[in-house]
C-alpha cells in the first residue's frame, strides 16, 4: 500500500519541500480556533468571536487568488518574501489591541488587516508538487492525497497546541504560537529555489480567461464554499460543546480525533488506483459527509462526539484531494495555483457565514442545536450544486 508513497518521495526535493509547508500550513488549523479563545476571554460572546471570524474568513477568501495570481506572476519566493513578515506585524497588532481591551470596532480594522496577509502555502506546495513530477501524472493523485495528509496532521495537532497555548499560557498564546510556525516553515518553503515551479508573466496580446469565469471551476468553488462553512461551523460548536461541559481543555483533542479520521481516509486514497474519475468521487464523498453528519445531531456527550466525528472525518479528506484535482485539470499551467487558490477560498467565505450563524445558535439555543448549521451547510452545497447538473455529467465523463 505505502509503494506509491515510497516513489513520491524519490521526486528530487520533493520530502523537503513538503515538510516545509507542512510546518508553515500549521498556523491554518490554528488562527480560527486561537480568534475564538481570544475574543471569548476578553468579551464573553460567541456572537462576538463568530462575527470576527467571519470577517477574517471573508477576507481570506477575497485574498488567497490574489496573492496565488501575483505567485504566478513573478514566482513563489518573491511573493512569500513580502507576505510573510506583513502577517508577523499586523496580527502582532490585533493581539495587542484585543489584550488592551481596545474598542471592539479596532479590532475588526486589526482582522481585516492581517487577514489580507494570508497565502495559500496548500496550494503553492500542491503546485510544486506538479511541476516536480513533470510527467509523471500517476503520482499526482499519490501527492494530492499526501498532502491531504499533512493537512489532517496539522488539523490533529493544531487544535491541539492552540488549545494547550491558550489554556495553560494565555488566550493569545495559539496566536503567536500559530505565527511562529508559520514564518519559519512558510520561509523555510520559500528558500528552496531548486524546485519552485517558473513564473509566468502576463504576455502583451495574449489574454487568459478570467479563472472564476470557467464553469468547471465555478461548479468546485461553489461546493467548497459550503465546505467551508461546515467546516467553520463544526469548529465553532465543539468549542461551546466543550465548554457547556466544563471541559474546554479537551476541545483541540476532540477536534484533532475528527481529523484522524480524514487522515486515515487520505492514507488509503493515496494508495489506491481509481477506476472512477475525481468528479465521480467528489460526489461519492459529498454524500458520504453529508450522512455522516446527522449523528451530530444525536450526540449529548464528549465520548459519544469524539466517535461521531471520527466517523464523519473518513469522508473529508478524498473528498478534498478530488475537488483540488477538477479544478486543476480545468485550467491552463499558468493559472493553477490561482485556480488552487480558488478552490481554498470558497472555504473561508462559506465559513464566514457558518460562523457568524453558528455563533447566534449557540447563544441563543445552545451548542447541541449548533450541529443543525454544518449539516445545512452540506444540504446546500448538494442542492444548489443542481444548476451546475450539466458540468458534473460533462465532468464525470470526462476527467
């Protein structure tokens, strides 16, 4: 089973540019869950920490292309070179300003700010792992799981470490914690020329469709914006969850069993030779999620939500690693890392709106009734999936 995985790691520079952004991508399982201990401690309101958190999701979600396109542009080094000590100040400032009990309309000023610093490492480490394989297409789908790998490994072990920061050091420890890890992987990432893949820079009279305007893309996006939201959504109640039980400490453990469970899925899809295409699976896996979610809605204790989640969590991953890989086959090489980046932001901007939803639920009818939200969030990426029917039938027979 691990073969696939052993010939990967024969690509020249391939296991050290991996670590790298493993490293520098800890801070992403981090900075939501830290924003919530922060805000939390110094204002006592759910209502408050969803709001900000979705204020820095849309933000996010606004700047990931963004900052992918100008890596296109002019390469990966030069564009980390500048965002990486601009996140280091600017959340440095947020931090400052909560701890000062500063007013609160500063502190979405501060979010929006260092929001606007956020590159998608994911991305540029999956756009790497392309152009280092060359031709080697079937590893793509080997890398591709891999590194929904790490991903899961850093979803395990940054709720955790943001958590024990902000419980045993301070609320904003997982903060600073978070952009620790971030600046030496993300540079570390950066300083490894060798196989960064080459820039494209625009060329006079040659024009690329705008991204967002392929419809293969659109119809991925739009489901990975519902994704987001489940996402944000599942984080923002198991933190109340927790805490109704006076066990916040538990909630990175509980956070990080539901990751396990995507990563051992990822392990095994890496492994596998498809005979279904990655439309086809996206669809499986979307399904999939979507029931392993309703016994959220059943769950009245931590034991019985850790069991849930890790069930819940086997779908996740493949069904990542098969948006990722529709998106890419959809474009030009000169636009894939936007494209990547594409597929990332639809999360946060899903997210946006999960957690500010989230956050009324809980405050207003509690942390088990919060389990309605990520479910509804994957009845919508299903349903309004419906106008887009047409690309999927072409997609599943194509790709």
């Amino acid at each position: 089973m691990l073969s696939p995985y052993r010939r990967l790691f024969q690509t020249p520079g391939g296991f050290r540019f991996s670590a790298a952004a493993f490293i520098g991508r800890m801070s992403i399982s981090m900075d939501s869950l830290a924003l919530i201990f922060i805000v939390v401690h110094a204002s006592h309101s759910y209502t408050l920490a969803g709001a900000l958190a979705a204020v820095a999701a849309t933000v996010m979600a606004l700047v990931l292309p963004l900052w992918s396109r100008v890596s296109d542009r002019i390469g990966q080094r030069k564009t980390l070179m500048v965002a990486i000590p601009s996140r280091v100040i600017l959340v440095s400032v947020f931090i400052l300003l909560v701890q000062l009990h500063a007013p609160r309309w500063t502190w979405f000023l501060a979010i929006i700010a260092a929001e606007s610093t956020v590159v998608n490492l994911g991305g540029f480490v999956r756009r790497r792992w392309l152009w280092a394989l060359g031709n080697n297409k079937d590893l793509v789908n080997t890398a591709y799981s891999y590194e929904g790998l790490m991903d899961e490994f850093v979803f395990i072990f940054g709720p955790v470490i943001a958590t024990a920061c902000a419980a045993s050091i301070a609320p904003a420890a997982g903060l600073v914690v978070g952009l620790i890890f971030m600046a030496i992987g993300s540079t570390y990432f950066a300083l490894q020329t060798k196989t960064e893949p080459p820039a494209h820079p625009r060329e006079d009279g040659v024009r690329h469709t705008p991204v967002m305007r392929n419809v293969s893309v659109q119809a991925v996006v739009l489901v990975t914006f519902f994704l987001g939201g489940f996402f944000n959504a599942i984080a923002i109640v198991v933190v109340a969850f927790a805490q109704e039980r006076g066990a916040m400490s538990h909630t990175g453990w509980i956070l990080a069993i539901w990751s396990a469970g995507s990563a051992i899925a990822a392990t095994i899809a890496g492994s596998i030779k498809w005979k279904l295409n990655y439309a086809k699976r996206l669809w499986i896996f979307l399904f999939a999620l979507t029931l392993l979610t309703v016994p959220l809605l059943f769950v009245h204790n931590l034991i019985t939500l850790s069991i849930a989640l890790f069930c819940n969590g086997l779908a996740i991953a493949p069904l990542i690693v098969s948006a990722y890989a529709v998106a890419e086959a959809a474009v030009p090489p000169a636009q894939i890392t936007e494209t990547l980046a594409w597929v990332v932001a639809g999360m946060p901007l899903g997210g946006a709106v999960s957690s500010a939803i989230g956050g009324w639920v809980i405050d207003h009818y509690g942390a088990e009734r919060g389990f309605w939200v990520p479910l509804g969030c994957l009845v919508g990426a299903i349903t309004l999936s419906l106008p887009y029917f047409r690309t999927w039938n072409r997609l599943r027979s194509e790709l």
